[in-house]
C-alpha cells in the first residue's frame, strides 16, 4: 500500500539548534547498511525455524515490532553501536498445547546450531547475538482467535526450572504498531529532508547532489517529528540509565507517548520539550495519589507497557526529575542563555559525548564545504551567517566574521 504524504512539516536543517539534534538523531539510528541487513536476518530466521522438524508449518506470521515496526530503532543502552531489534514469530497448530517454558526450549533448541555468536534463551524471547553488535529477539506468540487481528499470548517464564509465575501474556504489537503510525503522519518537509541525510549517510548521494522526491514505498525513512522526538527522549533515558543495573523506563511506553503527544508542524526541539512535558504530566499525577503509572496498549487493554517498570512510585519520579532536567536544559538553549562551549556540553550529558562531537562534526563539515562552493551567504558588510549554537522557535542566521573555527565552542 502505498504511503500518503501530507504537505505539512518542518525541515529540521532549517534551524541552528533543531539542526544538531536531527544530526544526534541520524547518529543513533541503525545505520543504512545494518537496515538492510536486518530485513535478510529476517528472512533467513524464519527460513531456519521452518526448515526444523519443531516448527516446520507451524508459522502463521514473522514480523516486526517494537521500534522497528514504527522506524524508531536506536542504538541500546549505554552504546553508539548496538541494536535490538524485535521479531514475532506467530505459532500454531501443537504449541498452543504447550507450555510457556516448553515453548521458549523448543525456540531455543531450534535456534542453538543458527551461524551467531550466542544464543540466549530470555524470559520471554529467544537472543541471537551477531558479530556486528546486532541482536535479534524472537518473540513466540500464540494467535488469541476471535480477537483484533493479530491479538496473541507472549510467553513469560524464567526457567529452567518450571515455575508457578510461568504464564502467557497478552499482546498486540501489530495493532500498537498501526496505532501508532496512524497518529504520526508522514510530514513531507521532514521526511525528504531526513531521506537526503540518510542517503548522504549511506554514501549514495554526494553532499551537493539533487535529490528526487521521497518515494511512496521506501524501506526507511524518519516520517515525522514525533518520531524524531521519540528517538531523542529514548537516547536520553539511555544514557542517564547507562550504568543502571534494574529495569529501565520501555520504549514501548515511550512510543505510545510519543504517538499521544504527535503534532505536526512542530520544531524538533520543540516536539522534544511537549514529549517530555507530556510524561512528567503523566507520572506526576500518578504520583501525586501514590500510584505507579499504569499504560496499557490503546488497541488491548490487557497488553500492560509498564507491567514491569516502574517498580515504586519512587522509580518513576526519579524519571520524571531527569525529563525535568532535559527540558530544563533545552528551553535554555531556545532562549540563548548558553555560551557555546555550555551548550555542547550540555548536549553531552544528555545524549552522549561521541554522538554530539559527531553531529558537530557533521555540521562543521557542511559549512566548510559550503564555503568552499562558494554556497554559503553573507551579509553587505561581507560578515559570514553562520549557525548560532542557540536557537529560538523563530532564528534569525548569526553572524560571524570567517575565521578558523571550533564549532559550537571547544575545538572537537
């Protein structure tokens, strides 16, 4: 089916600080080459299960979810170059028969001689670990008939031993998936903007060259500001809980607040401050009565996002403080009462040192090649316009003198 293109957007090149956080954002994403390759792992997976004795016309459905499914994968926590990615693998026939830890050893009995460097049996999925840093979970399923299509039972058990809190749970992560991208059109402007950097990324395209309109089938493309904002907020909460040992805020919550909180025509920076807003919204008043916050899948009630985070009232203010930060920290930079050299390092702290230097990098380069093209504009007085390092929602281009530079401060 082909995808419908609304007019609307705003390129998030446009403005100086929008700017380096869209190039943050290109960073942390699954590069093109690993996308690719991705979508052959796939295949090859499923290929592999069918040709066992265990699982041969036992597949109803292999597909995506999580992150993958709506185009907002990241690198995970506490790395630049790591990336979970999520399969169902829909069974029927015998295994609705089975057991919740019968079902994950079979998986993984099936899985054990697949060409990876490990292969882990988890609670509710079984891990393959590639060489390349790549891991791939494949979650077995069982179809709950009669329900929203693709509505299914996930498997919850530790093992090894069997356990009375061995157990199915509901799920609809291809519901949640079509939930979400109905809330988040595709904005025009943003998407053909990202497609461009991405094709630079990937090398396909030189710096300088035309590029036609975004295709209507494409294998990736970043369709909206929401989910810009969504991959920002999730690169933060990975960095502030990189040496944390317990569970962590889920993506799948911030997904679904990130399809509640989606608005068009936004800023990046600005779509980031309303997501983030929008969940301490949330958690303070869960805990303002002494609840924990309870988000469950808006197309299946039963399928519970936070079922295992947060664990206290106490967890989840302690989110909220660190998104109070965040925004904290942005709304001082549209404001423009950061120097430079404060800013980076802001940004720093709140997505990773490589990834910034990195997106800084990026940019430099582009304006030094601009320069060189003789493309870059200048005032009458002959004064380069350069990118502020602190924008507010409407910028108007600084100026500087050309000299060697460091870019948004230090030299990096």
């Amino acid at each position: 089916m082909n995808t419908k293109f609304s007019p609307d957007g705003l390129n998030p090149f446009d403005d100086p600080l929008d700017r380096i956080l869209a190039e943050i954002a290109l960073s942390i994403q699954l590069p093109p080459s690993l996308h690719e390759q991705a979508k052959g792992r796939y295949d090859a997976v499923r290929r592999h299960l069918e040709a066992t004795t265990a699982f041969h016309d036992q597949i109803e459905h292999f597909y995506p979810q999580g992150s993958m499914a709506i185009d907002a994968t990241i690198s995970t926590r506490g790395t630049d170059d790591e990336y979970d990615l999520d399969i169902v693998t829909q069974l029927g026939g015998r295994f609705h028969n089975l057991p919740p830890l019968a079902i994950l050893r079979e998986l993984e009995v099936a899985l054990s001689d697949y060409p990876v460097q490990k292969v882990l049996r988890q609670t509710r999925c079984v891990t393959l670990f590639y060489a390349d840093k790549m891991h791939l979970d494949v979650t077995p399923a069982l179809r709950l008939y009669g329900t929203l299509d693709r509505e299914s039972e996930i498997t919850h058990a530790k093992g090894p031993p069997p356990s009375v809190d061995d157990r199915l749970v509901d799920m609809n992560a291809y519901g949640f998936a079509n939930w979400y991208r109905d809330r988040t059109p595709v904005e025009l402007r943003l998407a053909k903007a990202f497609h461009r950097r991405w094709l630079e990324e990937a090398g396909r395209i030189r710096a300088d060259a035309d590029v036609d309109d975004v295709p209507d089938q494409c294998d990736f493309i970043v369709k909206n500001t929401a989910t810009l904002a969504l991959q920002l907020i999730k690169r933060f909460r990975n960095i502030r809980y990189a040496n944390y040992a317990g569970r962590i805020p889920p993506s799948v919550m911030l997904s679904y607040y990130a399809g509640l909180a989606a608005q068009p025509n936004l800023s990046l920076t600005a779509m980031v401050i309303r997501l983030a807003s929008w969940i301490i919204g949330e958690i303070e008043r869960a805990s303002i009565y002494g609840r924990k916050l309870h988000v469950a899948n808006p197309v299946c009630p039963d399928d519970v996002f936070t079922d295992r985070w947060p664990e206290s009232v106490a967890q989840q203010d302690e989110f909220a403080g660190h998104l109070k930060t965040l925004v904290q920290s942005l709304e001082r930079m549209r404001k423009g009462e950061l120097l430079p050299d404060a800013m980076m390092g802001e940004l720093r702290a709140d997505f990773g040192d490589r990834v910034v230097t990195r997106a800084a990098d990026q940019i430099a380069a582009k304006v030094g090649q601009d320069i060189q093209q003789s493309r870059q504009r200048y005032t009458r007085r002959g004064g380069l316009i350069w990118p502020t390092a602190a924008a507010a929602p409407v910028v108007k281009p600084a100026v500087a003198t050309a000299r060697p530079h460091t870019f948004f401060g230090r030299k990096i």
